[in-house]
C-alpha cells in the first residue's frame, strides 16, 4: 500500500505546515460537483498549498475545474459574487481570466454547511510558479515586464466596471485607511468594525505606532490620492497568481480573492511590493532585498500599454511603503476572529504592517526607492 504525503501548505516563513482548512476529499467534491450540470468527476489530481482557503484540481468528463472552498466567515456566496462579477466583466473586456461556472439556477457559488465553494475552468498557460511562496520574485525580468503589460490591459478593462467597493469581509484588501484625511481615525473605524482586530490591538499602543508610521511615510498621501481615479483591481498581483505562455507573456491572470476598488497607482505599487522586494530574507542577516531592476521591469511593461507620467511614478512611489498596511489588518482579523490564531497575527503586526513599513525608512529601502525613480525617468 502506497501512503500518501501529508497535505501541506504555506507558513508565514518559508516552511510548509500543516493546513489550518482540511484538503478537500473526493466524497466533498463530488457533492459540490453535483449542482454543476453536466460535470462529473474523474478523480482530483492536486492540492493546493495556499494557506487561507482549499482548492484542489478536479478532473471531469468536461475536462479540469480548479473547486475553491472558503470557510463562510471568510467568504460567502454572496461575497464571492462581488469578485466573480469583476473575472466576468473582464472576461467580457477580452482580458484572458478563468470561466467561473455556474449552477442550473445561474449562481457562481454555492453554500453547503460552514462552507462556500466556487467552480473554475482550469485557464489556459502553464502554472511556472504554482509551488512557490508568496513575496516570491519573477524568475526574470523578462516575466516582470509581460506582468507589468498585464496588469496594464487589466486596468484598461477594469475601467468600465462601476461596482461599488466590496463588504468588510476578511482578506480583502480594502481601500479606506491611506485616502483618508486623518488616516488614524479611519484605521480607528476600521478596527472598531472588526472587534477580534480591536481585542488583539487594545494592549498595544498600535495608534502611535501607525501615527509615527504616517508621520514618516504618509505626507501628503490623501490629497495625491484623491487625485486618482477610483478602479476596480486585482491586489495581489504577483508571479504564482500568473499563468504564462510559451513566448513568455502572461496567458491568464487569476485569484481575484483581494480585488476591491482602490486606483491603477494602489494596484502598481501593490505589484511591486508583492514581486521586487525579497521579504522572506528580511532579518536573516541582509537586508539588502530590494531589487530596483524588478519593479522598473514591470513599471516598463505597463507602460507599454498604459504611459506613466512623472506624477503617476511619484504617485506609486510615495504609495509602495504604506501600500501593504490595510490588508495586513484585514490579515490580523482573520487570524484573530477566523482561525484564532494570536501568533500569527502578531507576526502580521509586528514583522509585516510594521518591519515592511520600516525597511522602507532604512538606507536600503530609501536606496531602494531612488533607484526606481531615478530609472523610471530615464527609461
């Protein structure tokens, strides 16, 4: 008898670890399955090792299906509607994105128990970075660039698409705190909405923290903000969120699970912090992670499809530090009224909302950003 290894996912390091949401079995996902017409299960074919949801690779008689299960504090039917509204208006856009199924009744997600579940068509292009963890960089310039021309065409097509910004709900990277003219007092409604986030922050003085924060990095941030147009995007653009081509350019952008309303500057300097700094080796005894070379690879390619202006690059760039801070309080929640789960979430606070905000106020992240304005002007 042959035993299989033991699913696993990843941690908030480097290290897999056991999955916090059991794989999905066969027995589950022929039941969810069965509300799909016409789509019968040959077998699952893989395990997904993202940490905050299961997915697994269904083989079918209609051919592979990606079968995604969030706990329902995480998301609900109809949270999963608002995304999969967006992944349909830019399909419609000629933007290459998974086909969400839907039910004979015509919904694109179903509830069953604790759990809701949503069916995609397996997307064409090869899934190069499907292994690999997040904060994880492009394996080449050449792949921050066909990213960076993506992401453009994906911004280009989202600019039709009017729908409101999305429900507080968990693991969203909402857009309240940083356009705010007292950026303190909407972190303050912020938490006051999420009472596990407000429990976890009461014995830390988390608002001289975040007003030390916005003091050094955060001047001015509301008036140029309130400069860009409202957009609907994607937030977490980065390699394993990408299926590639065989010439190298992005077949299908996918895991529209963070898209909000936020401003085409938000979602660049959100790409840039996902691809061109190494986190993962941040205190490890150099913290020379920021790879100028990376961002200015992407910053080239969208500008192939969509020119960025001086402002537009001093936009991005006065954004990127402060860039990650709502969605790790979104993070905190989760791990605090989802999963409770209190080391994690002081991992979030302390090595992720504020190390990253820091490493940018070092004379490496300083560096770091110069080199990146200095390029942009001269490409």
């Amino acid at each position: 008898m042959v035993t299989q290894p033991a699913h696993l996912v990843h941690g908030m390091g480097t290290a897999m670890e056991a999955p916090t949401w059991p794989a999905i079995t066969a027995e589950e996902a022929e039941a969810v399955l069965v509300r799909f017409p016409g789509v019968l299960m040959t077998g699952l074919h893989w395990h997904s090792p993202r940490p905050f949801s299961a997915a697994t690779l269904v083989h079918t008689t209609l051919g592979a299906f990606l079968l995604k299960r969030h706990h329902r504090s995480v998301r609900t039917v109809e949270g999963l509607a608002e995304e999969h509204a967006f992944i349909a208006h830019l399909a419609g856009a000629g933007v290459s994105v998974p086909e969400v199924m839907a039910t004979a009744e015509g919904a694109t997600a179903v509830a069953s128990g604790a759990w809701s579940y949503e069916l995609h068509r397996a997307a064409p292009g090869a899934d190069l970075y499907r292994d690999r963890l997040s904060w994880t960089p492009f394996a080449s310039y050449a792949h921050a660039h066909a990213a960076g021309v993506t992401l453009a065409t994906l911004h280009e097509a989202a600019r039709s698409f009017t729908a409101p910004a999305r429900r507080s709900q968990p693991l969203v990277a909402s857009f309240t705190i940083l356009p705010a003219a007292d950026p303190i007092a909407a972190a303050e409604a912020y938490v006051a909405d999420r009472p596990a986030l407000a429990a976890f922050l009461a014995p830390r003085p988390w608002r001289r923290e975040l007003a030390r924060l916005f003091e050094a990095l955060g001047q001015g941030l509301a008036q140029l903000l309130a400069e860009q147009a409202p957009l609907w995007t994607h937030n977490d653009w980065h390699p394993s969120n990408l299926l590639w081509a065989n010439d190298g350019s992005v077949r299908t952008a996918f895991d529209f699970g963070l898209a909000d309303r936020t401003c085409a500057v938000h979602d660049i300097a959100t790409a840039i912090e996902r691809t061109a700094v190494r986190w993962l080796d941040l205190g490890q005894g150099a913290d020379d992670i920021g790879d100028p070379e990376a961002a200015l690879a992407l910053l080239a390619g969208y500008a192939t499809t969509a020119p960025l202006g001086r402002a537009a690059i001093a936009a991005v760039l006065r954004v990127l530090p402060l860039v990650h801070l709502e969605f790790a309080l979104s993070e905190i929640d989760y791990f605090t009224a989802v999963v409770e789960d209190p080391a994690s979430a002081a991992l979030t606070w302390d090595g992720y909302l504020i190390g990253h905000a820091e490493w940018f106020l070092s004379t490496l992240g300083q560096d770091f950003l110069r080199a990146i304005e200095a390029g942009a002007h001269s490409q």
